[in-house]
C-alpha cells in the first residue's frame, strides 16, 4: 500500500526560494507541494485553503515576521512548522526563538557558492517534513508569553552572573545527553529544571552550524547552570553544560586536572555532525561508570550503538519513552538495543538527575 504523501506549503519571501524549495521537494515520492506563499497574510489563507500537513516558513519575512505568523498559528492551528533560517546571528536567535514557539525543526538556508550544499539541504529538509509529517503536535509545549519583538535581555547575555562562574569545581561525574529533533524542548526543560550542585553535563542536539550558540546562550538565561557553547579544551566542571557547536564533533577527554572536551572537525558520523554516538563513545571511555547516558528525542539512530557502549562501560542510562518524544527514532533504537537501564518521561530524566545531586 502506497504511503500517504506530506502535503507542504512553503512560505518564503524570495520568488527563487520558493521555486527552489518548490522543485527541490516535488522531487521526493513522498512529497505533495501543495502551494506557496511569499507572505504571511497569503499563507494564512493558503493554510486554510490547503490544509497541508507541514508548513516550511521563512524567519525574516516583510509585513508579519514569521516568528510572530508563527506564534498566532501555534494557537489557532498547530501545524508542523520547519523554520528555513539564514545563517546570521540575527537569523539564528529566531530560529531558536521559534523552537520555544512550537516550531517542529530548524534549518539552514543553503550556500549556494558550494557545490554540496543545496543537495545536504534538500536531503535534510526532506527527511525533516517527512518526520514532520507523522509528527505529535499535541507533544509541543504551549505557545511561551507574548513575543516580544524588541525582546529586551538582561546583562546576563553578556556576562554570566557571578554565582554561575566563581564557584565551579571540577566534576566528579558526567551527565551525557544526545538529541534531535524535538531536543531542543528537552534540553531546555532539563537544564532549566536543575539545582546548583548539579554534575557537568555535555549536550549533543543535532543543529546547524551557528544555531548551537543562540540555543545554548538563551538556555543559559534560563537556568541556574553555566550554559554554552562548547570549545576546544573547555573544563567540564560541576554547574556547567557544554554543548556540541554545530558542524563540529565534541569527545570527552581527562587528565589529572579532571574532564575537558576536544572539539574535532572529523567527517559526519550517522550523518550527523555533531554526532551523539562519537560523545557517548568517549563518554564510556573516559568516564565509564561516573557518567549517566541520556538519549532523547529525535530521527534515526544516532546515538543507540553509544549509548550501549556506556551502559557495557558501567554507566547509568537512560531513553526518553514514546509518548513524551515528538518523534520516537533514536530511543526506540537505543532500546531495541537494550541500552537503557530506563525509559521515562522528562519528568523522570529530571528527577533522577536531581537525586544525583
């Protein structure tokens, strides 16, 4: 029996983004472009005209922005939202933004001066609508406060108050957490969930080169913890969560001094980069039976084999359950497996974290 195609309708201010986006997807068997829209006021109707399945939506769009066209859909009709972002600073805190909104997925606009990098994009933005497709909406966090368009932020983007910085130690244990897509909720939940006194922790979420800062500085206004992005050489201390840049792969290492982290430019893994299998991979050599593997929400594999390298390596570990993930690819690997020591909601990941504490 045929598989049912993904009806989409890409919003997008440019006639050759559209075209592009537009012939690009129809290329797919699984892939309906049912319409186009170049702004938010046609895509509204076209949403109501359509009833596509999965939107594809331009941040920076004339007239309503697409943060704002997003929020107003998230609570009159949540649809699968994947956000196409150029990669500037301007444009990656949106993409981010987005994501609190309800946004399904990120992705970068691609740079057409190279030649691999609108066949990587199309390939990435075509297994993004197909898992949006299938996706749980009902899983998305409600819409957060009323956007502010000139949001206002406090010194801390600038420089982490002194409590976050002065009283760290180095970390007796390691907290590993791998994910995808819908991850980036997780994550934030978790790490905003957390007490002071907390082991360090290293995050791999699949995102874009450049999308990784935005995510991590605006977890860090958030939480009680030292969050970033990580770089090459960065101590791994208790309070602190290091994140994995975008286009790069991050390995625990040790020395006497304690935990660092080696940021290497190595070819994807999985097809990802940064890849959770290569951090879960250290983490089960370098800390064994002082880590907690915790693998998340997200597509495909990644991340499984890791994760069953930790447990083998005397770690705790720990799968996201079905009906907490947007989308149930890499915990139901890693379970089938049989590398996780548990399986639970966020809720659960978060209170047993707490009584590490």
């Amino acid at each position: 029996m045929e598989r049912k195609k993904v009806k989409v309708l890409v919003i997008d201010d440019s006639a050759l983004m559209r075209k592009f986006l537009t012939d690009s997807l129809s290329q797919s068997r699984d892939i309906e472009v049912v319409g186009s829209a170049l702004d938010a006021a046609i895509a509204a109707r076209k949403i109501n005209s359509l009833s596509p399945d999965v939107i594809t939506l331009d941040v920076e769009m004339p007239g309503i922005d697409g943060l704002t066209f997003l929020q107003k859909l998230m609570v009159a009709n949540p649809i699968p939202a994947i956000m196409v972002s150029a990669l500037t600073t301007k444009g990656t805190s949106a993409a981010v933004r987005a994501l609190e909104l309800g946004a399904f997925d990120v992705i970068g606009k691609p740079d057409f001066s190279k030649t691999d990098s609108a066949p990587e994009f199309v390939r990435d933005l075509t297994e993004k609508i197909i898992a949006a497709g299938s996706a749980k909406m009902s899983h998305r966090r409600r819409p957060v406060a009323a956007l502010n368009v000139d949001e206002k932020y406090t010194a801390d983007v600038i420089l982490s108050k002194a409590e976050k910085i002065n009283k760290n130690k180095p970390t007796d244990k390691v907290i590993a957490i791998g994910a995808s897509t819908g991850g980036t909720e997780v994550i934030d939940r978790i790490l905003s969930s957390l007490p002071n006194g907390c082991p360090g922790i290293v995050v791999t979420q699949h995102m874009p080169e450049k999308f990784t800062e935005a995510f991590a500085n605006r977890v860090n206004t958030k939480s009680r913890l030292l969050v970033r992005e990580a770089k090459n050489g960065d101590r791994l201390l208790t309070d602190v969560a290091l994140v994995a840049p975008g286009g790069k792969h991050m390995l625990l290492k040790s020395d006497r001094n304690g935990y660092w982290v080696e940021i290497n430019d190595g070819p994807p893994v999985n097809r990802h980069k940064p890849s959770v299998d290569v951090l879960f991979r250290s983490v089960s050599r370098y800390a064994s039976d002082s880590a907690v593997g915790i693998i998340c929400t997200g597509m495909g594999n990644d991340g499984a084999a890791g994760l069953l390298e930790m447990k083998q390596a005397g770690a705790y570990t720990m799968a996201q359950n079905e009906e907490s993930c947007v989308v149930f690819g890499m915990p139901k690997e890693a379970i089938k497996l049989g590398a996780a020591n548990m399986v639970t909601d966020v809720d659960g990941i978060i209170n047993y974290i707490k009584k590490m504490i």
